[in-house]
C-alpha cells in the first residue's frame, strides 16, 4: 500500500497576497470595494463579446443568399461592431483603473509581508512546544484587531487635535473680529462727530461684516479634509501598521 501525503500549508507569497487583500480592503474599503465591481465588470464583458461572436458565426452560417444583400443581417452585423467598440472603450476604462487601484494596493506590500513573515515565525514555535499551535483563522483576527487598535489610536489624536486648533482658531478669529468691530465703531463715531449724524447703522453694519467673514472662514475650515494620503504618509502609516500589527500578535503569543 502507499501513501500520500499532501501538504495544505499555505506558502509565504501566497499568504502575503491573502493579507494584502485583508489589509487594503480594511484601510481602503471603497478602493476594495471598486476592485471587485471592476473584476466583475471585467467578466461580465468577456461574457458579452463571447455570445457577440457566437451569434455573428450563427448569422453567418444560417444566411441564405448573397449576404450583401441580406439587410437584416447587415444591420445586425453592425450593431454588434457598435456595441463591441463600446465594450472595448469600457474595458480599457476598467483596465486603468485597476492599474491605479494595483499601484495603491502595492504600498500596502510591506504591511502584508512583515505579518506573513511573522505568522510563519510563530509556525516554528512548535517547535519549543506544541502549545504554541496557532491557525490562519485565529491569526487573521489577531491581524485585524491590531489595525483596528491603530486606527482608534490614530481616530482619537486626530479628533484631539482637530478639536484643539478648531477651538484655538475660534479664539484668535473672535479676538481679530473684536479688534475689527472696534476699529469701525470708533472710525464711525468720528465720521458721525464731524458730521453731526448717528453713526449707529454704519457700525452695525460695518460689525456684520468682519462676522460675516469669519462665518465664512469657519466654513471653510469645516469643508477642508478628504484628501487623498501622499507617498510619505502612506508610508508613515504602514509603518504604523507594522508596528501595531507586531506589537499585538506578540501580546498574543505571551499571554497564550
């Protein structure tokens, strides 16, 4: 008798394409999310210009007379070439920007190859003692909770920080606003001495002003935000992640 033994292991590069996955659709959920509809897309037009073809070889071999003459079929013919131009324009859409979604994807690389790494790491820690046995699945949510742990850490300084030099600009632009008002109020109290009119109205709308603006200036500041991370943050950032992402799999490990 003989026996095979096959082994499901996952391998190292297959392994950090799995978490590369994970970790952009985690950190990027709409980028995710356009890749898969963009996959989908993809092969829905395969599918289209397969049953195009498919029915122009049926015309063609079920027509009967000269072809050329055959106006129905003529028209037909047409109409596929126009909705295959079409679905070629949409596929070469498709294909840019899932080149863009793939060079976004790719700065994630390092994140998912330190975790891989560490995952075989703790593969070789039975060694020591079959204690330290761990599966992709428990590993996987280990890998999630530390991004998560990042990402509130990082969610609370930001809205800390935000909130400090929102309040911090609100004092300033109330101070500016002040010394405004007070600069028009005594510009019209002068004019209205030397006139001998209530300089009242013209200060109260001279005050409306400055406010006015600073109401536009604070939203302004509200709209402010969204933009898209540069080469360096994203960097930062997975740097981050790395370290969070160790940090937790190691707690992991020393509490069992």
């Amino acid at each position: 008798a003989e026996c095979t033994l096959v082994n499901f292991m996952v391998t190292f590069t297959g392994l950090e394409d799995q978490l590369l996955a994970l970790v952009v659709r985690k950190e990027q959920p709409d980028l995710a999310a356009l890749g898969e509809k963009l996959i989908t897309q993809q092969t829905g037009f395969k599918i289209k210009m397969r049953e195009l073809e498919d029915n122009i070889l049926y015309k063609l071999a079920t027509a009967e007379g000269d072809i050329t003459e055959d106006v129905e079929l003529i028209e037909g013919l047409e109409e596929s070439k126009r909705v295959a131009d079409e679905i070629g324009l949409k596929a070469a859409k498709a294909m840019e920007t899932q080149e863009n979604i793939k060079i976004t994807s790719e700065k994630y690389r390092p994140v998912a190859n330190r975790t891989s790494l560490i995952f075989f790491l703790m593969g070789n820690l039975v060694k020591i003692h079959t204690y330290y046995i761990y599966s992709l699945a428990a590993f996987t949510k280990v890998f999630f909770r530390g991004i998560d742990l990042c990402t509130s850490a990082e969610l609370r300084e930001k809205q800390d920080t935000a909130e400090a030099v929102f309040n911090a600009r609100k004092k300033l632009k109330g101070a500016m606003n002040a010394v405004k008002i007070a600069n028009m109020l005594g510009a019209a109290a002068a004019e209205a001495a030397e006139d001998r009119e209530p300089g009242e109205a013209p200060a109260e709308a001279a005050a409306a002003e400055p406010e006015a603006a600073a109401e536009d200036d604070d939203e302004g500041d509200e709209e402010a935000g969204g933009v898209q991370m540069t080469d360096e943050e994203m960097a930062e950032r997975c740097t981050v992640l790395i370290e969070s992402i160790t940090s937790t799999v190691f707690d992991y490990i020393r509490r069992g």
